[in-house]
C-alpha cells in the first residue's frame, strides 16, 4: 500500500510516523511546499524574543533525518496542484525545477494546515518588507532579520488572540513599543470578557497599549517610505516601523476544489472518528480538520499543536490496521502573557448557555500554594450545570501554578465530572505546592454548595438586579477600613463577628446579598443568615475584590 500525505509539520510527520512504526511494508511518502518540516509555530515568538537561541532549535528534524528514521520519502519545496480523487493521483510542482509531475496514492491524508487571516486592508500590501505573518520558519528568520537590521521602535499587532499576545510580550520585551488593534469588544476571544479585562490589565501595565472595536481600513507609507501609518474605523491614524498579522488562520482548503470532500460549518474538513473524509481513501488531520466538543458533541474547529500530532497518530493507527479513535477536544489552551498565566478549558459562560444549560458560576480567587511560602492568588472562573452537577468550563489567570490547575480541571471534564467529584479529589499537597484544600478542590466545594444550599450571584447580575430596582440588602462582612475603601452600591456595613447580633435589624423575606472581599467570609455570613430563617441568601462570588474588577470593566 502506498501512503501519501500532503504536509510534513505536527499532524504530517505525526501520520508517517505511526504508519511506520505499525507496518514495515507500506510505502510512504509526504510532499511538503515548504522547506522546512516538522517546526514549532508556536515556539516563534520566543525565538523573535530572544529566549530561543537559534531557529534550529525550532527544526530539530530534516528530510534525511526522517528518511533515516522512519524510511519515509519526505520531498519539501514540492507543491501538490490537483488532486483527483477518481483516478487517486495528484498533479505535483517541483518548486525548485519547475517541473510537474505525477504520483499515485492508495490513501491519501491531507494536512496541510491553516494559512493565516489577511486582513481587506492589508491584501495589496503583501510584498511590504515590514507587515509580517507568523506562521512558519521563514516567517520568523525574516522578523528576526528585520529587527537586527532596522532596529524598530514602534510595533503594531493585529489580533488578540495567542499569537498576537505573545508576539506583544515579546517585542515589548525588546524595547520596541506595542500597539495592539483588535476588532472586538475584548481580547482573547476564547476567554469570557470580564477574565480577559485581567490579561488586558496586565498587558497595559507593562506599557502594551490596547485598541479594542477597530479595525483597520487604509494604509499608506509616510513620505519617507520607510514608515506605515494606519487608519482604521474611528479615524485614527497610527505610524509604526512594523505590523504583524496575527488575526487568526483559517483551514487551507483551496486545494480541495472539485473534489468533493465535504467541509463542516467551521469549514475545516469534516471527519469521521477515525479521520476518514466522505470521500473514499482521502483522510484529513490536524489544523485543516475539524473537530468536536466533548461536552456538546458539536463541531469545534480549535487549532493547536498538541491536537494536530494526536489526530496524526489516529490516521496513522487507522491506515495501517490499528484502532485508535478520535474522542473530541474540550479546546484546552494556556498562554504566557509577562507575568501572567491564562488558560481555557471546556465551555465558556455564554457557550453553556447557549448550549441550553442553566449553569452555577464560581469565582474562586486562592493563592496557588500556602501564603507563608510566597503563595501567589490565582483567579478561577468554573461553571458547572445545575441540573447535573457536571462541570462544563474554567479559566483561570495567575503567576503560578495555572498549568497544572488547568490539566486537572480538563481532565475531570474529559470524564464527566461533577463539582463534588473535584472536591474529592485525591491532588498532592504540601506548603510549597498547594494548600490544604487545594484551589481545585476548593472550585468544585464552592460550586457544589452553590448548587445545592449555598447560591452564588455574579457582580453582572448583582448589577442588573440594581438597575432594575429589585429590593434587596447587601451586607458587607468585612472590616470598617476596607469598607471605607471600596464597596458594594448601596451595602450597609456589619462585620461577620457582629452579625449574629445584628440579624434582627435585617428582613429575613427581602433578599440578601452577603460579601467579603473574596468569598469566604461572605460565604459564612451567608450560613449565619440562612440559619436564622432568611428566605432567600446569595454570597457575591469573588467578593468585593471581582466586583471592583467588574465596575472598570463595565466603566461604571
């Protein structure tokens, strides 16, 4: 049987590599345009920044090398044309002779990737030698080149998403001053909005300046030629030395037409568990395919490395006779961004809701490990389905311990976890790993209790309860001086160890609002009152401190 496969980076290599290792038999063979194989997209804004020493690091493997390995045909700078799924054979340019030739397949996968978003403006400027993509290893010996050699001061990025952020703390990190032009209402737009305000805080802190709502409609070069100046949607021009295109990639289909092989609604190509298309002996992996949601089972088109090399070992397992299957991505992610670690799984708020499920929300903000060893607050955002209990989603910013928080988190999704699945938990701890009761054991404590006896209410919704004028009293438990500082619109102050006294004073038939400055303290005010007979009892979840947070996000 003879195996061909379009595209040599995570998916490609991963297909010939798996096929290999379960058959000696099978010929192989991968065509690949470009001239580099196997390479770390995402390692290259660390290479522009300097903490990669040298783009080798980011090709660790050439042609020969996988020949020798794998006895794999890996032909770079070979750009297939045609494919003709009738006849299984395909039209070949040879890129460096000009030649075009043809070669025949038993099966055929196709992984050649995303292409990244070019901007309508940016479409007649793309032989400018200072706007970039960063997509491949060209891409990133060219930037590198550049700023040798010109020295930029200024920089603008378009897009927001993990790309455009690293890049910004990057460049930033190079003394070269960001500008990042964004054409929604938030940055990562994976994130719910009021946790991506956090990274946003982050990245202006250190200097990264934000446009949010713009886009960019014209460009010209300054008279000089050598600058750009931009004008985008509210008319506001910008000159920089260089533009980065990070708006995000889309599913490089164009050689898919007439073919007849079938596009999902993300159009990425729609696949069968075992990376099948509808079209017989053509298979499709990594980031021109789609997948699916664990939780939903709908499509999810979420490209990333680490799915790309697993959906490669599955169409590899599958042509040579194995069983491998594909299970679906919860669209896990994590990013750097300065000192800050944000990170993504399952459904967001408005993505469960949409969903069709009515859903308990948690902020649960505790330091990653004990205080008296330098512990640092993380900030976790869960959401789990009040009719079952089945955590759905979390995000969570902080400086440490994020990563494994969010490994835990999306693997107790992947099994259908309930909030007190995760409170039972048997995680690692000592003081300078974790504390006691571990923030995650803490997030499905806090939302269990939500579900069943102890309700939480968001700062959006407190907000909204206000403004339409639903009476209510809110109780701030916390000290006079932090109350004094900040608080809630129109709380009364009584300290937790007063409350009991004080509760007489209350109406236990209005509805009542109790908060700390993060959550625990309300949380037991909010048991007091409950005992004493109050009908109805909410704690602000994450306290005075999110609801702050909120009131700048809102500009209220």
């Amino acid at each position: 049987m003879k195996i061909i496969i379009i595209g040599s980076v995570a998916a490609g290599t991963s297909v010939a590599a798996k096929a290999r290792r379960n058959s000696e038999e099978d010929e192989i063979v991968v065509y690949d345009q470009d001239s580099d194989i196997s390479y770390s997209v995402c390692g290259i804004p660390y290479y522009i920044g300097g903490e990669v020493p040298t783009l080798d690091t980011l090709t660790p493997r050439n042609a020969a090398w996988f020949q020798k390995r794998y006895n794999v045909a890996i032909h770079t700078e070979h750009r297939v044309m045609k494919i003709h799924p009738d006849q299984q054979k395909m039209d070949i340019l040879n890129l460096k002779t000009g030649e075009t030739v043809e070669d025949f397949y038993d099966e055929l996968v196709l992984a050649m990737g995303a292409k990244p978003v070019t901007p309508v403006a940016f479409e007649s400027f793309t032989d400018a030698k200072n706007i970039f993509h960063v997509r491949n290893i060209q891409d990133a010996s060219t930037i590198h080149h550049y700023i040798k050699e010109k020295q930029p001061k200024t920089a603008l990025i378009v897009g927001a998403g993990f790309i455009g952020l690293e890049m910004a703390e990057q460049l930033q990190q190079c003394g070269i001053d960001v500008t990042i032009i964004q054409r929604g209402n938030q940055i990562m737009k994976h994130l719910d909005r009021d946790m991506a305000f956090r990274v946003q805080q982050v990245l202006e802190k250190q200097g990264v300046k934000i446009a949010l709502n713009t886009v960019i409609e014209k460009i010209k070069y300054t008279d000089k030629g050598k600058r750009l100046v931009t004008i985008d949607n509210h008319a506001r021009e910008r000159e920089s030395d260089m533009i980065i295109l990070a708006a995000g990639v889309t599913p490089n289909t164009n050689l898919l037409h007439g073919t007849n092989i079938t596009l999902g609604s993300s159009h990425a190509v729609s696949v069968d568990e075992k990376m099948r298309t509808n079209i017989p002996h053509i298979s499709a992996v990594g980031d021109i395919t789609e997948s699916y949601s664990l939780i939903t089972g709908k499509p999810l088109y979420r490209p990333l490395g680490s799915t790309a090399n697993k959906m490669g070992r599955i169409a590899g397992d599958m042509l040579t006779g194995g069983s491998l299957q594909h299970r679906g991505i919860l669209g896990t992610g994590i990013v750097r961004v300065f000192d800050m670690v944000v990170a993504y799984t399952g459904l967001a708020e408005q993505e469960a809701r949409d969903a069709g499920f009515e859903i308990e929300v948690l902020y649960n903000i505790k330091p990653d490990k004990a205080d008296y060893l330098g512990g640092k607050e993380l900030t976790i955002k869960a959401i789990a389905d009040r009719k079952t209990g089945r955590v759905l989603g979390a995000q969570i910013t902080g400086t440490h311990g994020v990563d494994k928080r969010i490994d835990v988190l999306a693997t107790a999704i992947t099994f259908k976890a309930t909030a007190a699945d995760l409170f039972h938990l048997d995680l690692a701890y000592a003081p300078p790993f974790a504390t006691t009761k571990d923030p995650v054991l803490y997030t499905g404590m806090a939302l269990d209790n939500a579900i069943h006896d102890n309700p939480l209410i968001t700062p959006e919704t407190l907000i909204q309860k206000q403004n339409e004028g639903e009476k209510m009293q809110i109780i701030d438990t916390r000290s006079k001086k932090q109350f004094e500082a900040s608080s809630v619109k129109n709380a009364i102050h009584i300290p937790l160890a007063e409350l009991r006294e004080r509760a007489t004073l209350l109406d236990p038939t209005v509805l009542t609002v109790t908060y700390c400055n993060k959550g625990v303290t309300g949380n037991a005010a909010q048991n007091i009152l409950k005992n004493k007979g109050f009908q109805t009892v909410y704690n602000l979840s994450g306290g005075n401190k999110n609801y702050q947070l909120y009131l700048e996000l809102i500009g209220d």
